[in-house]
C-alpha cells in the first residue's frame, strides 16, 4: 500500500481565510492518520493578483498553529518549462488540437447555443481542422465524446460526469502559459499527491481533471470534496 500524501494549494490572491484553514487541517490530519506526507503547493500562476506579502501571510498562519508542510512549499510561478512539456507530451498523443476561434465567434456561439435553450459550452469546430500553432491559437484537450467519467469520493461515493457534457478546455493560452487545469494536474503528479482534499465547488473541476491525467497517462487519484463554510 502506497503512503498518504496530501497537499494544500492556496493561491495567495488574499489572506488565508477559515475555509481555506479549515482545508489545510483536514489534509494535514488525514496525511498524519495514514502516516504519509503534507505538502503545500503556491498556485500563483495569477501575475496581477498574486503577491508574496499573501503568500507570507498563508505560510505563516498554517505553521503558527502547527501545519507545517513535510516538503518546502513549491511555487507554480516557477514551473512554466514543466507544464508546457506536458502539454507538448498531449500533443504527441493527439489527444490535443489547436483552435483559432475568436472571442467573438465563442461568444456568439454560446449566445446561439443559449438562445435554443442548450447548455453554453465549446462546440469542438476546430478539432478536426488540423490546424498549426500561430500567436492567436490555443491548445484545447480533446476530451472524449461518448461515455462518463466516475468519480470515487471518499465523502459522496461515487459522481457521474457524462463526457457529452464536458466541453475541450483550454490548456495552453495564445500566449503559451497553462491554463489552472493543466498545471493543478501535473503538479499532483510531480508531488506524488495520492488524495486530493479540497471544497465541494471543486467537484466540477474534477472529472476535467481526471480527462488530463488520462491523457498524461497518470495514475488515478482519491479525492474528498468537503462541504463549504459559508456565513
């Protein structure tokens, strides 16, 4: 059986605040419980928002009451060059394709898809036009069209997710920095996170998620979506 490891990834765009705490602790406990790792990962890819005086404020109120990670923190700022391999290695795989729409075209799409009463989403029209990389295209995942993905969570059981319902989401932007799905799903990978402890308004991230590590070629990770702290 292979050891826990869990991580916590803030994105210091704030100071920590309770909910955040509150999934740090679940993290560091369930790691502690199964005699495995607590990591901390910086998701500070958000250049205009993100500043280190936050990153200063989360690190130091998780170890003012004992969440110190096992690992020195790692900073996504700092991991470009990793991120756009994997998105190189999707390419290979032909499970990604380049795509030129304009903010335009994908605004009157979903306009149109809005107005027949249809869930506003990519329709795929660049998938199959081969098209090559220019400064206007993004690199979208081409995720399969039929079938669902089950989510196992260690909370709710088991989440259905039919693909059909899942648009191709951007990994590379047109100015070739990852998108937050792309980096959140290598840098598990790198970290050998084994379970992903996070809020619930991350489920619908999830099965995005689990189509990238497919497409890697990554194992299969645990996950547990906590109910949020409101009020």
């Amino acid at each position: 059986m292979k050891p826990v490891i869990t991580r916590f990834a803030p994105s210091p765009t704030g100071t920590l605040h309770i909910g955040g705490l509150r999934t740090a602790l679940f993290n560091y406990v369930y790691s502690k419980q199964n005699n495995g790792k607590f990591l901390i990962r910086i998701e500070d890819t958000d250049r205009e928002r993100s500043t280190k005086e936050f990153e200063k404020n989360i690190l130091d109120n998780l170890s003012s009451i004992g969440l110190t990670p096992d690992e020195n923190p790692i900073n996504q700022s700092e991991r470009n060059e990793i991120y756009v391999k994997a998105a190189e290695k999707i390419i290979e795989s032909g499970k990604a394709y380049w795509c030129d729409c304009s903010p335009e075209d994908l605004e009157l799409m979903r306009k149109e898809q809005t107005e027949a009463g249809k869930k506003p989403m990519y329709d795929g029209r660049s998938r199959n036009l081969g098209l090559p990389k220019t400064d206007k295209t993004v690199l979208r995942l081409a995720t399969p069209e039929s079938g669902e993905i089950v989510v196992k969570d260690l909370i709710r059981g088991e989440i259905k997710f039919n693909n059909n319902e899942l648009d191709d989401l951007i990994l590379l932007r047109s100015d070739g920095t990852p998108t937050y799905h792309l980096c959140n799903v290598v840098d598990d990978f790198e970290q050998k996170i084994t379970t992903v402890i996070r809020g619930e308004d991350h489920i619908s991230n999830t099965p995005r998620q689990i189509h990238i590590q497919n497409a890697l070629g990554y194992p299969e990770l645990e996950y547990a979506h906590l109910p949020l702290v409101l009020g």
